[in-house]
C-alpha cells in the first residue's frame, strides 16, 4: 500500500507577530489509507526555511485524523514569509502544502531605559 495524507487545515492566531516571539501553528493531518502509516513532518517559514519547527514524526492510524501541533520562533526580520508544511513518509515527499496566509513579522519600537547616573 502507497503512503498518503491529506492536510486538512493549517491554523494559526492572527498571523501578524513580533520578531523572535514563540508561536505555534495546528494542521489536521488525515491518513486516507488502509495501512497506519509514521510520517515525517516540518513547518516552515519561507522557500529557504528562514526559520523551522525542526523535523517531528506522527503515526496515523487506519483512516484517521490527528492534529499536529509547530512550535517556532518567529524570525527577526520584517518582512512576510510564506507557510510551508513538508509530510514525508521515508525518503518520499507526499505534500508541500503552502498555506493560504503568510505570517507578517512586525517589529514595534521599544527602547529600554538603563539607571540614570549623576557624576
């Protein structure tokens, strides 16, 4: 039997954030086979993967769904990244799935205040 999968949805909060923020993102991934099957998976933020949830490995069942939940940090640089969500089973790439939004990175002014010292 020929390894599938079908991403079902790719979801995430606002997709407008700050630069080097944690973020996590949930796809629902479905098995449509009648074998159980482990897949390789990676979310990613452009085509050159300027930043990565890493490799992780999830075992579908027969038929089933499971949600798998990508935990980044968020680039350091403004600019609006496309989503990309690689499944492999193997050595066998089955999706390059892009998501419908690209995340924007903003980064707000700060400044931070050390003591003031009198001389």
């Amino acid at each position: 039997m020929k390894p599938q999968v079908i991403v079902e949805s790719l979801e995430m909060e606002d997709p407008t954030f700050g630069s080097g923020v944690s973020k996590t993102a949930r796809a629902t991934l479905t098995n449509p086979t009648a074998k159980q099957f482990t897949y390789l998976v990676e979310l990613y933020l452009g085509i050159t993967k300027v930043v990565t949830s890493g490799m992780g490995s999830v075992t579908i069942p027969v038929g089933g769904s499971l949600d798998v939940n990508f935990t980044l940090v968020t680039p350091l640089v403004e600019a609006s990244y496309p989503v990309y969500l690689d499944v492999w089973h193997d050595t066998t790439l089955l999706k390059h799935y892009l998501a419908t939004e690209n995340v924007v990175i903003e980064v707000s002014p700060t400044i931070e205040v050390g003591p003031i010292i009198w001389e």
